[in-house]
C-alpha cells in the first residue's frame, strides 16, 4: 500500500478542475506561451520602392512584368543564403529568366551575382560561368560595362587561398577574354598578367634565392583536378596573350574611316567614342588608394644596375598605361618575356596535356616575337 | 610522405599559414606575395563600394595576417600602413564594426612592432574618437565600443610611451590634439578632459601643461566641459593620491591617511605622536626602498601658470556673466568651491565674489553649507578687510539670533570662526562681542562654537574681547604691555631664518662642537646620493604642512620665548584657572589652538636658544655643509610633531562643510526610546525572573496540578480540614519535620 501522501497526490490528478462562469479555464500543466510580440511590421505591399518600380515597369510592360520584377529582386537577395544548393537554384533561375532587354536589371543581376566568384562551393561558380555566359550573349556590351568589378573579383580569386576556387578563376577570365577582349587587355593587362604569374607560382625575377617549396609541391604532387585546371589555365593563357597581343582582325565598321569625307581632317577624333567607358584609365569617377609616388633617389638606386637603356622595369608596372598594342608588346618583350618561356618549357617537359598546352602557349610567344623582329627590319630597310 | 602531404595541405588556412611566414619568412615568400596580392584586390573591392560590402571576415583576416608578418616583409609592404590609415580615416562610416575594430587593432600591432611611429597611430586615431558626436544619429555603428577601444588604446599606448622615460615630444602632440579640441565649442571636448584626467591619476602627465588643458577646459562654455575641468581641479589630486595608495598600502598594517585624521580629531597625546612618528618612518623606509616612480606630486592647483588670470575668468564667465543661468545650482557650488580654493590657496583677489556669495548666505538656501565653507575658504590675509567684512555681518544677521534653530547658529558662528581664522581683521569689536555671548548657550553645538571663536581670538587679538573672555595669559600680557598691537591689514610675516636653525646650534652645542671645525672635512660636503633623494622625497609628500609650518615657527618664535620664560613654572596648570575649561572637550580644543606652543613648551625649556641670534652666530661664523643640512632636517623630524598634526590653519586647506554645522542632538522618537531601552535588555535573562519558565519541556506535573486546582473545590477535604484540627503536638512535629527537610535541601 502506498503511503498517505502518495495517495492525495495521485487522487489530485483526478480531481476534474471546476469551471465557473465569466472565468477562462485554467492552463494545463505543460502548456507552453507561443505567443510574441513584433519591434516592427513589414509590409512588402506597401513599400514606396517597389510601387514605384511597379508603376515605372507597368507603363512599359504588361503586369507580369512587372510581377518579374520583383520575382527577380527576391531572388536576388537569395544569392547571399547561407545554403550552397539555394545559391545555385536561384542562379539557375535567373539565367532561365533573364530579363528581356532592361539595362538596369541586369546591372543589378551583375552586382549581386558577381561575389561569388569567391564561392566556396564548386557547382555554384560553375552555375556562374554559364549564367554569365548566358548574360554576356543576351546583352552584349555589358560585360564591357560592369568590367571593372568583375576583373576586381577574378583578381581576386586567382590570389585566392583555397585552391578550387583559384582554379576556377581562369574559367571566368575566358568569358571576358571572349566577350569584351579590347576593354580587359587595355585596362587591365598587367594587372591580370602579373596575378597569372602567382596563380601559376612562377616568378617574375630570377635572383630569388629560394623557391618557394609549398607550391610547387603542390602544384606538382597535388591531385588530378589541380594538374587539368593548370592545362586549363595554360589554354586561356594562351587565349589571353592572343587577344592582347595582335591585332583583331577589324570587323568591318559600317564606316570606312579613310572614305568619308569630312569638313575637316581631325574631326573623326573629336566624335563621341565607339568604344564603352574609354575613359577609365583617367580614373576620374572611382575611389582608389593614390599610389605612393617613388622618390627620385629610389628610382634612381633601382635604375642604378641598368642604365637607362628604354626597357621597362618591374618597378615601372604600376604607372603604366596599357592603351596600345605596342606598349603592351613591349612590356611582353621586355619583362614577362623571359620567365614566361622559362616556364612553359618547364611545363612542356611535364609532357602530357600541359605540356600541349604550354607548346600552344610558346608558339604564340614565338610569333610575337617573329613578327616584332620582320618589323624592326622593315623599318630598318625603309 | 606524410610530411610532403602537410605542405600541400597547410597554406588553405590563414592563421596556419601565418605562423608558418613567421617562422621562415625566407621559403614561404610566394605564398606571402600571392596572399598579398589578394589583400590588395580585396581592397579594391571594397573601395570600389564600401558602403554595400558584406562582413568583410575574409578582408579582416587578411588584414590580419598581413600586419602580423609585414615586420618579415618590410619592402613588399611599404605602402601598407598607410593603406590601412587612410581606409579606417576616409571609410570608418562604411567598415562594418568587426572590421574597424580589427584595423584599429591592427594598426596597434603595428605600432607596438615599430613599423609605425606612435604619433602617426595618434592623428589615425584620434579624429575617430570625436567623429561621431551625439547629434547625427549614428545607429548600429557601436560607436560606443569604437570610442571605448580607441580610448583604450590611447590610454594604453600613452602609458606604454611614458615608462622609463617620458617621452615629452609625444605627450607635446597629443596635447596639442587635446588642445585644439577644446578650442571647439561643443562637447567634443568632454574626451579632452577625460583623457587628461585619467593621465593625471595613473601619474603619466604631471606637468602644468596637463593642467593648462584643465584650465581651457574649465573655461570651456560647454557645461559639462567645464564641469568636468573643474572636477579635475577639485578631486584629481585625491584620486591620484588613492591610485597611488592603493598599490602601496596593502603589504603593511596601518592606514597613514586614517592615522593622520584621528591625530587632528582625537586628543594628542606623546604616546600617539611617538607612534605616528614610527609610521611616518616606516612609510619612509618603504618609499627608499622602491623610489622607482620618479613623479613629484605637485597639486595640480599649484601648478597653474597664471591663477589670478584662471580665478578672474572663471568667476567672470562662469558665476557672475548673464550665461551663467547654464549652470545649476551644484554646478555653481562647485565653481564657487574652485574659485575659492584658488583664493586662498594662491591668495588671489577676486573682491567680485564675496559680494557674490551675500546672495546665496541664508538659512533657505539649499546647500548652503557648502556655499558657507567656500566663502570661508575664499577669504585670507591680504583681502581687504572691508571687503569680508560684509559677508561676515550677512551671516551674522541671517544665521545667529534668537530666533534660528541650534544648528543654524552654530554653522552661522563656525562659518564666521572659519573665515576669522584666515582674515582676523575683518570684523569690529562689537560684533565680535555679541558673537562670544552665546558661549552660554543653551544648545551645546553654539556653545562650542563661540568658544572655538573666544579662543581664536584670545591668541589673535585678545583686546577684542569682553575682558572676562580674554584668559589668563592674554590678559596678564596685556597688563604689562608687552603684547603687540593686533594684527594689521598688509603686514606681511616674512621669513627671517632658516627654519630649524637654532635646533642644529643647539645641538651643536650638546656635542660639544666649535664653531671653527667641520667646514674644511671634506666628507660634510658629501652627503650619501641614497640620502638625499630620500630626503627630498620625503620632503615633497609632506609638503603642504611642512611649509606652513615652518613659515609660523619661525615668525611666532620671539613672542613664544618670551611667554615660555614667564609661564615657565606653571605651564602644566596653564589652562585649568580659566573658566573656560571645565570640562574635558575644552582642553581638547585648547590643545588643538595650539599644539605648536606646546610642542615648543617641551622641547624648548631647559635651554632656550633664541632662533634670531642663533642664526646670526651661525651664519656670521662658519658656513653650512650639507652635512649640516642633512643633520637640521633630520632634527626638524625629531623636533616636528606638530608638523604632523597638521595643526595650523593653511590657507591650503579645504573647509569641509559638513563640520560647520556641528554636533546636533535632537530629541528621539518613541520609537527610537524603545529600540533603545529594548537594546540594553538584551541578553539578561539570567537576572530576571525564572517563573512561568521551564527547563526542559514536560507535561504539567501532579504538584501543579494539585498547587493550581480551585481552592473552593480542595477547601472541604480532609487534607486541608485535617491540617486546621491538628493538635498543637502534632502541628509542631510537622513544623519540626519540614524545618529537617528545608536543612537537608541546604537552605
């Protein structure tokens, strides 16, 4: 028998609780308070931003454009989610709903998308590539537009810690050296070329006393994945020196300058350029760090080895403009030259893929400097 | 095999990758210049758009890296620092918090490997510090921890500078910053103070440039900028005497402050100077053996360049301008408690502020108190005494009559005490004779207090008062005419020896050496290097009442002889004839009047040296060494007692307003009667009664019943009926019986 007390505790679990009028019944034991109270209330409907968007979209379009609209401008927000698999459905999204012809939806697409070059995970850059692609067919002067931000960000990527996401890179830079090749290699040649030098770990001078051993161990030992991405890599290299270093071949301009008359010789100078942004290298609308202007005694203690002889030097790099096709041939000739041959024979001694790539590579170099030296004796028979 | 994995693997993690650069900066160059290269395309990132940037972990990590290993990369990373100055000058409103925080940090880092200069961490830092003022709203910035990191830092870095060494070009910038700062007229200038006083308190900055910010400061027309200067002025000396004590004192047994207070409160005896001395020598001892910390404690009022100048400012912008409505009434208080510490301390003439104090001297007034010891302390020898005078008559019409409550009179007459002490002039005979009536009060509060002001006087100018008032000893001297006129307005006592003169001649004389040997051993003329710091430390701690000391010794010595020569005989007596000192307390207060002569008394009376010709004899026939210096001082010590009480009034001293009104004992509530009367009966349960109380807890017994049970019901048996026929023998054998049993019991 159970003692007195544990017989009233459990005869208490049996008492039916009384109800009385005008009093709400009593909570039960475990009964847990869901309820909250908001700090602030959103309504999405209401918001002066997209009504205004709505209003500026529907006397343009019909209603389901509009409706578009703010589809894409949550799907876009999504691109920042913390899952990797949401990141890529949103951009397969967007690449199957890309706006008709709207400028200023597909600068927001570029500016919310471009971050994840730097993704970590693999299947959303790749998703990336072709969403790019996809754009750059569809519009095609914007990747020319948004060129500054994107080649920040392949940069960026090529220096990148994480080896995937360094191998990837290059991929992104094949869009650009397809689809807007004159803008990449006039602002950004050296930048990218020099970038190129320590995704490959090769060095720029050869009196380093010792060779970094990290990686090019590991460019060399590491997996199958890292050696495909350096024969890939070596292609696009190839790509990029083509694209930077002879001319293309003219599409045929409606206009033939040398035909047209004009009421003066000059005038076709003065008319609005036909290339996008042709003044960037003024540098005149963007926030930079001001370079640290060089002393005279320091240039003169780093020319003090060679004389000034008209070569470039490292040290010139980054103070200069890479406008035209000979400045960036000489800067070829004159700095990167040398290591690039060095070590694309390295790499043509590996033999395999690469070392296809690598002999691709060189023949373009060879070329270069095959056509320089026929010139240089045409100049000097005439 | 497993080594060459680990290389492959290692450089994917920043922190692993760091300490690997570090520890061989010579192999991993590449993987510094790539990590380099993608710092610098991050940047640019973020220049390009600061403001829509996310977290930035990844930039924060890198900037990280990068100041942590730039000490190995001093070429490749020229352009680093300043890339990281100009981001947090031009951008801090756009880096997310982690972000500023981190370069703050890092900027520290760089700073502490030497890769920037201290100054050039200040001007990057220092505009943050007021880049955010309270008026453009600043929401989800953590402006807060921003100024609480930056201040830190500056504290912190000021600190690390100023060790060893102060690094006077450093301390000389960062107060031009605080400076220029004040020189705005909003309350940015609020950091400027805050700066400086905690730099003050740990003893960094103690020169009088720091107190020249303090003075801008103070005359800042920002409120609480002024406030907050004159806070400095009023506490900030105590504050850094705490910081101060609070490292040292925790090792020995005694509290010195605590030891000095019970000496100037308690009665003085020799038992409790010889031990205050002892402690004065232990604390000595202690300060020999760890004077590492080269700082002189100069008040940070003594260090004013121009006090007259700071006094007339404060008063003229602060009390007396039409703006001066800004302030409330604490604020004034503290004002006028600033200003008149400046008065008396630096006996300035500021004649505006006694007028001003007429206004606020009436009982209503709220802390008046306060306002009271301020008048006091404003007031000293060389105001003109019409100029006091006023004050002193308002608060004798507001505060004493008839008609006030005790304890008004009582503030309203050690107030008036107050201020006589320092400007005995400033009051006329009659009123100071209507004073002194209320010696026979009935409150005892007053009563004390116009004897504390009869006693004053009979040492200051006794023919002020009622004959019967002046005592014995000031009225015999007055008989004779010995006593010189009262004090005058304008004569100033100047010094006339070197203090302590005649105890060395004295001394001397006890050792039996001439006047002619001592000057050409070379040993007098050097004195131990230990010594003489130690000296002169000791010198600086006790500096305010070994001066004034001093001063009075000296310049009293020639009336005190005289006196000594004449009450020499009965000086034990010298006091007990007076009517005046009935009772205990009163010869308290008398030996508090003047302890000096006392001292004097003792040490002086077998043989008396006259302070004047000693010096002549000495200074005319021989010259003093520093031997002879070290040894006056070390008499001065022995001889000092009364230095140590702190017993003359010092125009340095404050007034605490919190004495003036005096003891007031008021009559208790019923409530208190019997909290009280309960209290004494506490723990007496032994004396009182036992009835009704049992030892241990039992049921009741038989014979309690039986001793309890109804008298009507027991009346008719036959224990009670049989006891009343009992015959006379049998009566008395049970009387004899139980007379047996009570002896057996032993009573």
């Amino acid at each position: 028998m159970a003692s007195k007390r544990k017989r009233t505790e459990k005869q208490k679990d049996f008492v039916k609780a009384k109800l009385k009028v005008g009093k709400t019944a009593k909570k039960p034991d475990n009964y847990t308070d869901t309820s909250f109270t908001a700090k602030t209330i959103s309504l999405p409907n209401q918001s002066i931003q997209s009504r205004v968007s709505n209003a500026g979209s529907s006397s343009t379009s019909s209603g389901s454009a509009s409706q578009t609209d703010i589809d894409l401008t949550h799907q876009l927000s999504l691109t920042k989610h913390h899952s990797s698999s949401t990141r890529k459905e949103v951009l397969l999204y967007i690449q199957n709903h890309l706006p008709a012809n709207n400028p200023s939806l597909y600068k927001q697409i570029v500016a919310s998308t471009v971050p994840l070059i730097l993704d970590t995970s693999m299947q959303v850059r790749t998703q990336l590539i072709s969403l790019l692609t996809e754009c750059a067919n569809k519009q095609p002067g914007l990747l020319d537009l948004h060129i500054r931000s994107i080649i920040l960000f392949i940069h960026s990527a090529m220096t990148h810690i994480q080896p995937e996401i360094r191998n990837s890179a290059s991929k992104f830079l094949a869009i650009l050296i397809e689809h807007a090749p004159s803008s990449l290699v006039k602002s950004y040649f050296i930048k990218t070329l020099r970038s190129y030098f320590t995704l490959m770990s090769w060095t720029l001078t050869t009196d380093k006393k010792s060779v970094s051993l990290a990686i090019t161990t590991s460019s060399t030992i590491g997996n199958s994945s890292v050696k495909k991405a350096r024969s890939h890599h070596v292609s696009i290299l190839k790509s990029f020196l083509n694209a930077s270093l002879f001319i293309e071949e003219q599409k045929n301009n409606d206009i033939d300058e040398e035909n047209v008359i004009l009421t003066h010789p000059q005038s076709l100078k003065y008319l609005v350029p036909t290339t996008s942004q042709p003044f960037t290298s003024l540098k005149l609308f963007t926030a930079d760090m001001p370079r640290r202007q060089i002393s005279s005694t320091d240039k003169e203690s780093m020319n003090s080895g060679s004389s000034d002889d008209g070569k470039f030097h490292i040290a010139d790099l980054d103070t200069l403009s890479t406008e035209d096709i000979s400045t960036r041939r000489k800067i070829i000739i004159d700095i990167f030259l040398h290591p690039l041959t060095k070590n694309l024979n390295n790499l043509i001694k590996e033999g395999g893929e690469v070392g296809k790539e690598a002999k691709g590579c060189l023949t373009v170099l060879e070329k270069l400097t095959a056509e320089i030296s026929s010139n240089k004796e045409n100049e000097t028979t005439i | 095999m497993a080594k060459r994995r680990r290389a492959a693997m290692l450089p994917t993690n920043i922190i692993l990758l760091q300490n690997l650069v570090r520890r061989d900066p010579e192999v991993y160059h590449d993987e510094f210049a790539q990590q380099y290269s993608h710092y610098l395309s991050l940047r640019d990132i973020f220049l390009m758009n600061p403001s829509a940037s996310d977290k930035g972990i990844e930039f924060g990590e890198l900037i990280g890296f990068v100041s942590a290993v730039c000490g190995c990369y001093p070429q490749e990373t020229a352009t680093f620092p300043d890339d990281l100055k100009q981001l947090i000058l031009e951008n801090h409103r756009d880096l997310s918090p982690e972000l500023r925080e981190k370069i703050i940090q890092c900027l520290t880092m760089l700073r502490n490997k030497d890769v920037i200069s201290a100054e050039s961490l200040i001007q990057t830092i220092f505009p943050l510090l007021t880049a955010y003022s309270a008026s453009n709203s600043t929401t989800g910035q953590h402006v807060k921890a921003l100024r609480h990191q930056i201040y830190s830092t500056l504290i912190s870095l000021l600190k690390s500078v100023n060790t060893g060494t102060k690094s006077q070009k450093l301390n000389r910038s960062t107060q031009a910053l605080l400076f220029n700062l004040l020189e705005q007229r909003d309350n940015q200038g609020l950091w400027a103070t805050k700066l400086t006083r905690e730099l003050w308190r740990r003893g960094i900055w103690d020169d009088s440039r720091t107190v020249e910010i303090m003075t801008q400061a103070a005359l800042h027309p920002d409120v609480k900028v002024a406030v907050a200067g004159a806070k400095f002025f009023l506490g900030a000396d105590k504050e850094r005497e705490e910081n101060f004590d609070d490292n040292s004192s925790d090792e020995d047994g005694f509290d010195m402050g605590a030891m000095k207070h019970k000496m100037q409160v308690n009665k003085k005896s020799k038992k409790k100077s010889k031990k205050l001395e002892q402690a004065v020598k232990t604390l000595k001892k202690k300060n020999n053996s760890k004077s590492s910390t080269t700082y002189l404690n100069f008040s940070a009022i003594h260090l004013l360049r121009d006090p007259q100048g700071f006094a007339e400012q404060l008063f003229d912008n602060h009390l007396n301008s039409k703006h001066a409505n800004k302030f409330d009434l604490d604020q004034k208080i503290m004002f006028m408690n600033l200003i008149s510490r400046l008065i008396g301390t630096h006996k300035l003439t500021v004649l505006g502020i006694y007028t001003f104090f007429l206004k606020y001297l009436t009982p209503k007034q709220r802390n008046v108190t306060q306002i009271m010891a301020a008048s006091a302390q404003a007031s000293h020898d060389l105001v003109p005494p019409e100029s006091i005078s006023p004050v002193i008559r308002k608060i004798a019409d507001e505060f004493v009559s008839d008609g006030v409550a005790a304890e008004v009179a009582s503030a309203g007459i050690n107030t008036i005490r107050e201020i006589l002490t320092r400007a005995p002039l400033a009051i006329e005979k009659d009123l100071l004779q209507d004073l002194t009536e209320y010696k026979g009060s009935k409150s005892k509060a007053v009563m004390m207090a116009a004897r504390s002001l009869i006693s004053l006087y009979r040492e200051v100018a006794p023919e002020m008062l009622q004959r019967k008032d002046r005592g014995k000893t000031a009225s015999m001297e007055l008989q004779h005419g010995e006593k010189k006129g009262g004090p005058q307005y304008g004569v100033e006592q100047t010094v006339r020896s070197i203090p302590g003169l005649e105890l060395l001649a004295k001394w001397r004389k006890e050792q039996g050496l001439g006047n002619e040997d001592g000057e050409d051993d070379e040993a007098n003329w050097e004195v131990d290097e230990e010594d003489n710091a130690s000296d002169i430390e000791g010198d600086w701690v006790t500096v305010d009442s070994d001066k004034e000391y001093d001063v009075s010794d000296s310049d009293d010595e020639p009336v005190e002889e005289d006196k000594n020569e004449k009450d020499d005989n009965d000086n034990d007596n010298e006091v007990s004839d007076l009517e005046l000192s009935s009772d205990d307390e009163e010869e308290d207060e008398e030996e508090s009047e003047r302890p000096a002569k006392k001292a004097k008394i003792d040490t002086a009376a077998e043989e008396t040296v006259d302070a004047e010709k000693a010096m002549a004899e000495m200074l005319s026939s021989r010259i003093l060494t520093p031997a002879d210096f070290a040894k006056l001082e070390e008499l001065r010590t022995q001889a000092g007692v009364e230095k140590l009480m702190g017993s003359r009034q010092a125009n340095e001293e404050e007034v605490d307003s919190t004495t003036l009104v005096g003891k007031v004992k008021y009559k208790q509530l019923r409530e208190e009667r019997i909290a009280q009367a309960k209290e004494g009966r506490e723990e007496r349960d032994k004396f009182g009664s036992r009835r009704g109380k049992r030892d241990a807890p039992h049921s009741t017994t038989n014979k309690e019943k039986a001793r309890k049970k109804n008298f009507v019901m027991m009346i008719h048996k036959k224990a009670v009926q049989g006891k009343q026929k009992l015959s006379l023998r049998d009566r008395q054998k049970v009387l004899k019986a139980h007379i047996t049993k009570q002896k057996k019991k032993g009573y």
